[in-house]
C-alpha cells in the first residue's frame, strides 16, 4: 500500500478516546498527501495531421515523494505494545464489559468475535472497546456466508461461497459482499477473515466444502476476487486463506494435523489465486490480509511443523508471490493441529519468528502471558526488533492508521 490512502478507511476514521500521541497524529497528516502523476507524453495526431507536441516530463522535484508515516507510529510505542498490535484475541461478545477490560488491559491490536451471542453487536457498544485502546482497534469475525455466518441473525442470510458461484454472477458477489461489509461496519467490525480462496470438491459440510468457491481455480479466484473487493467497497478489510491451500488437505485441522499435497501440486492448483491476486500488479495488491492454514506440506514445511509455524511458508508467500501486505495464523488456541503440540504462548512465539504478523487466538484468551513470552523471545532473539517492528508497522497500515514509503 505504498504511499496510498487506505483503501477501506480512507485517511480518516472513527477512533476511540485513547489518543495517539501529537507526533503520530502529525505523521498520520503527513502521510495523506497524494502522490501526483507526472505528465505523459502523447503521440496522438491532431486531425490536421500535424503530430501533436510532447508534453513536458514533471522534473523529479516537482513529484511529491512517499512518506512513511508508519516508522514514526512504531517508534511511539513500547517494545511490548509492539508485540501486542500483533495479537488478536477472542472476546466474549455476551460480555462486552469484559471484552473492553482485555483490551484496556492488553492494548492488544485486535479482537476477534466468535460464538453466535451478540450483545457486542448491537446499540453501539463496541465503541466501548476502541474508547479502551490507545491505537484504533481491528475488530474482526469470519462472515463468509452459508454455515460461517456472524450477524446472520441480526442482518439476515446469506449463501454460502458455493451457492453463490453456483446461482449467482461475480458481480452480484460482489454486491452481496459490499452490502454485508456494510452491516458489519455498522456493527463496529472491521476485519473480515474472508473470502476462503481454497480450491476444493470436497462435499458440502466438510471442513472447507461448501466454503470454497469452486474446484476449478479460475472461478475461485473469479469469485473470490469479487467478494474481495466488494467487502473493501463496503468498507471492511478482508483476509484471504487458507495459505498455501486446504482445499485437497487430508482432513480438518480443527481435530488434529492436517497434510496436503506436494508443493509442486498446489503450486498448479491451489495456490492459483494467490498468483493472481496478490503482489505487485495484481488485483488486490495492498488491499488484502492473508492467513496461513496450519497444513503440513510435502517440499515446503519441515520437522512436522504446519504451515502457520514454518518460517518456509512465509517465505514462499513473501518471497515468491511478493505478498507484502498482513500474513496472519488461523487460530492458535483451539485447533488441535496446533494445541496437540504447543501450549499457547509457546505457539504465539513461533508464529512470529516464524513470520506471522499476527498470531490468532477465536477463544477468550488472557493476553498477558502470550506477551510475556513474546517479550522474552525478542529479549532472547527468536523475535528480532527489526522484524517485530515490520510487523507492527504493517498491522497499523492495514487499518489505515499510516501508509509505508
């Protein structure tokens, strides 16, 4: 998103009464000036067939240069609230006094709203969590349609991602996904942790199934691309998963680890629509998150690890889509593929050295001790200061609070 107005909050937005300090609110200012477009030159003949003259070239001075304005907002914080941007935490959303108390006690950077209770979602009251932190919180919930819906209740049904390739046109998607994300936004949510780019067959009540667009990976990138973009317009920021693909994985890691297959065979089909829709050029370049999956894979991940814990995943998604935007973990604290393994704070640990920017946890989670692991990890080195600062530094861009340069 390089020295661009977010693409979903704009450069301004709603903030609680915790305050950013006066140095940040001024780079925040900064980092709204445009980026002017230097002058084409035309080779368009006039009628009279005299060739039109060149326009002159802007000079390198007169063309305003990008500024980070998210360097400025780290240095703001401590090392911890650092490491607490890269925390999103489950909130009881019965409890809405009690999802304002962990925030104001962790900072961390976001919540995530599971279960179907939605006493949080009505009458404004999720103001109270961002009146809680100090930095504008994301506030997120999976809403993918069919049997991962959250307001359904409140805002009605709507399909599942099959149903809706099967009957409908992407740009109906489209429409239906900026309709929703403006409910959700109405809510005081955020974050989406959609659309599901996975490329499956699987029956429908599997653990992706009807969730997948379609087994063919042009039409789930088609789809996908659709509900991406159209939840952008709507005003929320979207997450695509699951990294590197779960689609043709060997079961559900929600109920214990989880194989693909080699990276060389997702390569052709699973991992199409990350191809296509993100990095430099592509369509949702600097729009969109991305979650890696806990799915162990043949050729890339080692030692037993899942993808979400592999420094080797990161990689591939940095290094050979170019993703430079949000990479988030599924869940860490209620999916056996992880929790057979690790405890939480050791599993918080390895998500962010491993890459992650942001570990996930849907359950009700005390912050502190996954804080205070991660403290002592960049004490030790496993988290280094320079990759927490990256990290933090895109979390903050992706909730439109600073562009980086």
């Amino acid at each position: 998103m390089r020295g661009r107005t977010h693409p979903v909050t704009g450069t301004g937005r709603r903030r609680g009464a915790g305050l950013l300090t006066a140095a940040v609110v001024g780079a925040l200012v900064a980092g709204t000036v445009a980026v002017a477009a230097p002058a084409l030159t035309t080779h368009r003949t006039p009628a009279d067939g005299a060739p039109a003259p060149a326009q002159p070239q802007a000079s390198p001075a007169s063309v305003e240069q990008p500024v980070d304005t998210c360097a400025p907002m780290v240095a703001a914080l401590s090392p911890r609230d650092r490491l607490a941007q890269r925390l999103m935490v489950g909130v009881d959303a019965s409890d809405p006094a009690g999802a304002a108390q962990i925030v104001r006690d962790s900072q961390v950077g976001g919540v995530f709203l599971g279960g179907n209770a939605t006493a949080l979602l009505r009458n404004d009251r999720m103001q109270a969590l961002q009146d809680a932190s100090r930095t504008p919180l994301a506030v997120a919930v999976d809403e993918e349609g069919g049997r991962v819906q959250r307001i359904d209740e409140l805002d009605g049904d709507i399909p599942s991602a099959r149903q809706m390739a099967a009957s409908r046109t992407p740009e109906q998607v489209r429409e239906i996904a900026r309709e929703r994300a403006g409910q959700l936004r109405a809510r005081g949510v955020t974050w989406n942790l959609a659309p599901s780019v996975d490329v499956s067959d699987q029956p429908r009540a599997s653990v992706i199934g009807d969730r997948s667009f379609s087994d063919d990976p042009e039409t789930a990138t088609r789809y996908a691309r659709a509900w991406a973009e159209g939840q952008q317009a709507g005003g929320v920021y979207g997450v695509l998963k699951h990294f590197p693909g779960h689609g043709s994985g060997s079961g559900d890691s929600h109920q214990g680890s989880v194989s693909t297959p080699p990276l060389a065979e997702l390569q052709q089909r699973d991992l199409a629509p990350y191809a296509a829709l993100v990095g430099p050029g592509r369509p949702l370049d600097g729009r969109i998150g991305v979650m890696l999956g806990h799915l162990e894979v043949p050729g890339l991940t080692a030692d037993g690890n899942p993808a979400s814990i592999d420094p080797a995943a990161y990689r591939l998604l940095r290094e050979q889509y170019r993703f430079d935007g949000v990479v988030m973990t599924d869940d860490l604290g209620a999916m056996k593929a992880i929790t057979d393994r690790y405890g939480l704070a050791e599993a918080t640990v390895r998500a962010l050295s491993a890459g992650s920017d942001i570990a996930l946890f849907s359950n009700v989670t005390a912050a502190g001790p996954l804080l205070d692991s991660a403290e002592r990890a960049l004490g030790d080195g496993r988290i280094t200061p320079e990759a927490n600062d990256a990290a933090a530094a895109r979390v903050l861009e992706s909730k439109g609070l600073c562009s980086r340069a």
